[in-house]
C-alpha cells in the first residue's frame, strides 16, 4: 500500500459530507464497504505517520472507521460545506488521540517559537509551481520528523491542531517542523 493516496484521487476526498454520508446512512454494508475502500489509503497514511508502525496504523484505522460509522447512527454533520475529507480527519485524529494516551506520553516541551522563525505564517504556495517530481525528491530527502509533519499538512491536509494530536507534539513544535521543512525544501529546489 502507497503511503500517500494518487492526488487525481482527490475529488472523492472534497466531496460534501452531507451528499456522501446521507447516502451512506441510508445505505447497505455495501456502501460503507465502498466509503472505507475509496478513503482507507489517506487514513492509514495519517495513522502510519502518528504510529510509525503498519499494525499499530492498521488498528488506528478501524477505530477511525468504527467511530465515523458509529457518529453516523447518531445524525449527520451541522456543518453543510465540510467535506467528507474533514468531517472523517476528525475521528482520525481521535484515534490517534486515543492511541497516544494509551502508548505515549504527553508531548514533550520545547522551545521553539513559531513567531520567532516565521513558522506561524510561511506562504508555501510558490514553491507548487516548481515542478512534483522536484518537490518529491526535496521532501524525500528531509529528516523523518519534518517530512512527517510536512506530509500531514500538505499532502493530507491536516491542520496545526491535528497535526500535533497525530504526532503527538505541541502545536508550536509542529509549526517549527514544519516551517524548517518549508525551508530545507525550498532551499532543494532552488539547487535544482
């Protein structure tokens, strides 16, 4: 299994939660077998990069699955723009969450200053524009930790919040792995 999900497979991940999960509800075994085989690559992808283990991945996973379809007998969603994307980031967050509090510690502090580096406020967009195949090798080539957080927010769009639930980190840490990550990237690909 890929780590990341094909972009040209986005368009199922930016469809409304309403549309997608009325139907859902309303639907078979089938149905929710289809929702999980089209979005169960971008989950794992989030739970393998909080866990750092494919079988630890593998549970977060069926938790994410079982609590989202659990929160689906309860009613749908209030909110009638969210994609099905956020509305199922959530109960994967939750499940890292409740992996973290059963195998981790809290987050360690750190003293890292977001405002102090510019982490908090890095425009990233110019740096698309410079060609994928560049950008893979750039983010391939950062230490684990960065490339971590730079996959879960621009690949798997996750945000600060739920980044550092997934990681298990402050948010500010987050911010400054992220922000050096930008950096390192950027700095890549202007060696070509």
């Amino acid at each position: 299994m890929a780590l990341l999900p094909p972009k040209n497979s986005t368009q199922e991940f930016d469809q409304s939660a309403q549309t997608v999960l009325g139907e859902l509800r309303k639907g078979s075994a089938e149905k929710r077998n289809e929702f999980v085989w089209v979005q169960q690559e971008r989950v794992f992808a989030v739970a393998l990069l909080g866990t750092g283990s494919q079988e630890s991945a593998a549970q977060v996973t069926i938790s994410a699955f079982n609590n989202a379809f659990a929160s689906l007998n309860q009613g749908l969603p209030k909110h009638g723009e969210m994609t099905v994307w956020e509305w199922l980031s959530k109960f994967v967050v939750e499940s890292m969450s409740e992996y973290h509090n059963e195998f981790s510690g809290a987050p360690e502090d750190d003293d890292g200053d977001p405002s102090q580096d510019g982490s908090a406020n890095m425009d990233w967009e110019t740096t698309v524009l410079l060609g994928v195949q560049r950008v893979k090798r750039c983010i391939n080539q950062l230490p684990n930790e960065q490339k971590r957080v730079f996959l879960l927010r621009h690949s798997l769009d996750l945000n600060y919040d739920q980044i550092a639930v997934v990681t298990n980190l402050r948010v500010e840490k987050c911010m400054e792995l992220l922000y050096r990550a930008r950096v390192q990237v950027v700095k890549c690909l202007g060696r070509g």
